[in-house]
C-alpha cells in the first residue's frame, strides 16, 4: 500500500488516538526514509474505554520498533471539544520538545477540513475559519488532501486494525453534527467547490495577515497598542489587527462576536477600564495605550 505523504526528512512526534486516521498514518509513515518516528497516545479520560486505545497505539508502537509516551488527563464526559483539544496539543507539544523533535504530525483529512470550514462558518468565524486547518512549522498535516474514504480503502487493503471511538456519534458534539448531517450531503462537485473557496481563502488570509504583522511591528511593544492609532483605523481593518495581536501573544479561541466587543471596547472604552478577552487575558484600555495583561489566579 501506498499513500501519497510529503514530509521533509527528520524527527517528528506522530499522534497516534488509535482511529483509523492516525493508525493509517503511522503504517505510512514509517515506510518512508529519513524519518525518526516517536509515537504519542493522549488518553483524554472522557470515555471509561479509552484505555483500550492506548493499549492498541503501544502495541502498534512496539510491533513497529518505535518510541512510544502517552499521558492521560480526567476531563469526564462533560469535557467540551476545546478543552479536549487545549489538553492534547499541550501534551504533544511537551513531547515534540521533550523528543527533540522539530514538529507533531497529526492525521487531520481532507474530511476535517470541510468540516471545520462548515463549522467556523456555522460559528461566524469569517474568512480566517475558512482556512484555520493547515500546516505550521510545529505542526505538520500530510493528509490533509486526502479524503477519509481513501483512507478506510488504505487501511482495509493493508489488514491494518483500529478502535472506533464512541463519541464520535455524539451529536451533542457540533463537529460530530456536521460530519452526519451536513457532509453527507454534498456531492463531489459540492467538495470540490468549497475546497476551492478554501484555498483561495489562505492566499487571501496570508496577505492579510502579513498587513496586519506589519502594522504591529511598528507599535510600542509587542503586547501593547498605540490607542489613537487604533481608534483612527477603519472598523473592518481594526478587527483584523485585534485578531492577528490576539493570535500573537494569547490561546484565546477568536469569534466574530469577541473581534466585536474587543474593538469597540478598544475604541470607545472608559481610560483605565480592563475587559475579559479570555480566561487567561484582560484588555487593559489606557488614555494613549491598549495592552494585554495576564489576569490574576
């Protein structure tokens, strides 16, 4: 079996849920020359099972002679997918610099990504969720231009074995809602069409985002605003500088409705007033200065 994956020579963490994405992931991989795999397990401690799972991906691990660390967290079954997430990269990132290695490769497809450009759609994330999931320099999305269905072809010719993960029928999950009741839906022209829109939106994100770096290059620090400069901005141009500053220097999880209320705050806002951006951040507003500040625990 064959699967088309560019991925530069070096060491890399693979994250390994025991899904047949990543299970497809890793057999590829590690057929191909150059590459020092160490093969990371997150067990996020939602579903009483998923020991299961990190006993299939450790002897995955051991069958093809490869490092294996894995964790586990106690989210519950109440966890949101955000917070799944935040407790997953933390953990793979810890390994990615504990390793030694230069990026985590995640098994991320052609499916994920439609489904999260629906999903930022459905969440008014505007043109910056049309293009959210794609490659970094720390993490690596090989599979990103392969749809699941060629996956699960893979992964029935190559006799390959994986666990399917329960709350991925959850509906009470909107990810899970797209994935049974939107994408089903569209015919390949319709995929076709909206990968289109998707990729002519990371151009388009990318030249915005190098306007918008440029203008904070300028500015008193790097968490901090020149406030007359920002107020005189137009509307639209100083909602793309608050979310480019935010992405810089904080995790915060960006929103049409956030971008909002933090520009006009920003704006119109009382001196010496501070307001929430996340639970980690205030917005503090000064007479000539706005600055990020951490907020206190």
């Amino acid at each position: 079996m064959h699967m088309d994956i560019d991925l530069p020579e070096g060491r890399y963490v693979v994250a390994v849920s025991g899904g047949v994405d990543s299970v497809v992931l890793l057999h590829a991989l590690r057929q191909l020359p150059g590459l020092k795999l160490t093969v990371a397990h997150y067990d996020h401690g939602i579903r009483p099972d998923s020991a299961e799972d990190r006993r299939l991906v450790q002897a995955l691990a051991g069958e093809y002679g490869l490092p294996f660390v894995h964790d586990a967290g106690r989210l519950g079954p109440r966890a949101s997918e955000a917070r799944a997430r935040e407790a997953r990269y933390q953990f793979l990132h810890n390994a990615r610099r504990a390793s030694g290695a230069g990026a985590v490769v995640t098994a991320h497809h052609q499916d994920d990504l439609l489904e999260t450009v629906v999903l930022n759609l459905l969440r008014g994330t505007g043109r910056r969720g049309l293009s959210s999931l794609k490659s970094t320099d720390v993490v690596k999305r090989p599979l990103l231009h392969v749809p699941k269905s060629e996956l699960l072809r893979y992964a029935s010719g190559a006799g390959l074995r994986w666990r399917e993960d329960s709350t991925n029928r959850d509906t009470k999950y909107l990810r899970n809602y797209v994935r049974q009741n939107i994408l089903p839906r569209f015919a390949v022209a319709d995929r076709e069409a909206l990968l289109a829109i998707s990729r002519t939106a990371a151009g388009l994100n990318e030249q915005i985002a190098q306007q918008a770096i440029n203008y904070l290059h300028v500015q008193p620090a790097a968490r901090v605003l020149d406030r007359h400069g920002f107020i005189m901005l137009p509307h639209a141009v100083a909602r793309e500088i608050m979310a480019e500053w935010l992405l810089r220097n904080t995790g915060a999880e960006l929103s049409k409705r956030m971008l909002e209320r933090l520009v006009t705050a920003a704006k119109t806002g009382r001196s010496g007033s501070r307001v929430d951006v996340d639970a980690g951040h205030w917005l503090a507003i000064g007479p000539t200065r706005l600055a990020l500040q951490y907020r206190e625990r």
